[in-house]
C-alpha cells in the first residue's frame, strides 16, 4: 500500500513541476473542489499562523482574459535567436489564484512592536515564505487531483491592482485548470508558439545521520 502511495505522490510532484501553457476551457472546476482549493491555501503554514497574505479566485472569463492583457513579460527564443516578448498564457486556466500581500494584523504588530526598522525585512522575508508555501501546496494538491498548474510573476502589477481593486499589491498569479488534450503543454494558449524549456537543476542533497 505505501508503496503505491509513494509512487502517486511521486508522480504528482513532478506533474506539479510542469507549466501548463494552454487550457481546455470547455470545462468547469466543480464548487467541491474549488472549495478544497481555498481550504488550502488558507489552512497550510506560515509564520506563527499570521495571516501575510489574501488569495483572490477567479473563474469569471472576462476578469481572466483581462489578466492575461496585463501579463507580457514571458519572452521566447525565435528562429533567429532573438527574444521575443509576450503574454503568460498560465494566466488563461480555468480558474487563477492571485495571491496578494496583507495588511498585518494588530497582534502581529504587537508581537513585533519592539523590533528595530529590520521588522520591515523580515516581515518581507516571512510574507514571501508563506505565499510560496501556500502556492506550493496548492500546485502539489491540484496535480494530486489531476488538474495542471502554472505561475506568473510578470504582469502589470498596478494595472491587475486596479482591476481586482486590491487594498495591496499582487505578489503572484497561479493559474489552475484542466489541460488542452490535443495541444503539447508548451504551447502558448493564443500564439501557439512553443515556449522553451528548461531542465530542472540538481538540487544538491545531504543526510546527518
């Protein structure tokens, strides 16, 4: 049994791992699952259980199409080595996580009030931990339940703001939603051009035994 178990958590880790560039969207994330969703970003680590970050859901097609206008920064290699600018095609799934930074709460400005003017790095560093935590458990629980994934952190920063009429600034876009079976995954959703790869780096690993 925990053999079979290792082995789907395997394949689910590395099916994370890959971006899934255009979508099926004839298809619909049912409610259950979308509420399995917000339950984990809302319910996985962070610092002291603080809470550094507000996650927005999207499944409304012209909020995401709007997105997507506002997310040039993904370049490409053309046939003449040239790079080529366009948008995060990660940005048109069936439904997007935007992941904004929070307004701290009291008890965490007063669990740090007697901290120096490094609070502000810190708060930083540990906001940055948590919303990387959560976008990793949400990629690594939607690839468990077969859906594909793929985040952007190019985009028009104040123009998505605006849009969302967020209090904050969006510090990631997670796209999440089912593939485009007749397409490689590379594919750009619009363009169709093929986005370039990069092989995974070794990680460098070490036991203390």
């Amino acid at each position: 049994m925990f053999e079979t178990m290792h082995k789907e958590i395997k394949k689910a880790v590395i099916r994370s791992q890959h971006t899934q560039r255009n979508w099926d969207l004839s298809k619909e994330i049912p409610q259950d699952d979308l509420d399995l969703f917000v339950h984990t970003v809302t319910n996985c680590p962070s610092k002291q259980n603080f809470a550094f970050y507000n996650a927005h859901f999207i499944t409304d097609r012209k909020i995401i199409e709007k997105i997507h206008d506002l997310s040039l920064g993904l370049g490409y290699q053309n046939e003449q080595g040239e790079r080529v600018e366009c948008t995060n095609p990660q940005t048109l799934a069936n439904l997007l996580v935007v992941f904004e930074e929070a307004t701290m709460s009291e008890e965490y400005w007063k669990k740090f009030a007697l901290r120096d003017t490094s609070s502000k790095r810190i708060l930083e560093r540990d906001r940055d931990m948590a919303i990387g935590i959560a976008a990793g458990y949400l990629n690594v629980t939607a690839a468990m339940m077969h859906y594909q994934t793929g985040c952007c952190a190019c985009y028009d920063e104040q123009g998505v703001k605006d849009l969302l009429d967020l209090e904050n600034k969006p510090i990631l876009i997670m796209g999440v939603g089912y593939k485009d079976p007749n397409r490689q995954r590379r594919e750009h959703h619009t363009d169709g051009v093929k986005i370039q790869r990069r092989i995974k780096e070794k990680i460098k690993t070490q036991f203390y035994i």
